[in-house]
C-alpha cells in the first residue's frame, strides 16, 4: 500500500471508517511495528524497515470516505 503512494495514516483512516469503534488504531500500529509474532515476522527485512521508517513519521488520522466495503 505505502509502496503504491497510499499514506499509512489514509490507511488506517480507512480501516477506523470501515470497522468503527472496534478497530484500534494504537493496536494496529502496535502490530505493525512488532516483529516476533504471527505473520508479520514473516516480512523481509525491508518491508520491516520501510514500516519502522514511516510509523514515527505518523500525522493525523482522519476517517476516510467509505466507497466500498467490499476489500475486492
């Protein structure tokens, strides 16, 4: 996604519009930066590195409008 010029925060703002109250965006960032559990271990080292790089640089997170929710 961040490798196609979609923003993190768009994101994560997407995610917060779809899923409401129950999508957390401290937990999805937590997830994100943590590597030795489930399937983001499996990352290579440079998908690692591009999120630990863009993560702190974080701006504001708005809610995006929704145009679909369908995720294909």
């Amino acid at each position: 996604m961040i490798l196609h010029g979609v923003s993190l925060e768009k994101g994560l703002g997407s995610a917060a519009a779809m899923y409401g109250a129950t999508f957390s965006i401290q937990d999805a960032l937590a997830a994100l930066s943590y590597f030795d559990d489930g399937d983001v271990q499996e990352l290579s080292l440079h998908y690692r590195e591009l999120l630990l790089r863009v993560i702190p640089e974080i701006g504001d997170i708005y809610p995006q409008k929704i145009l679909s929710y369908s995720l294909t």
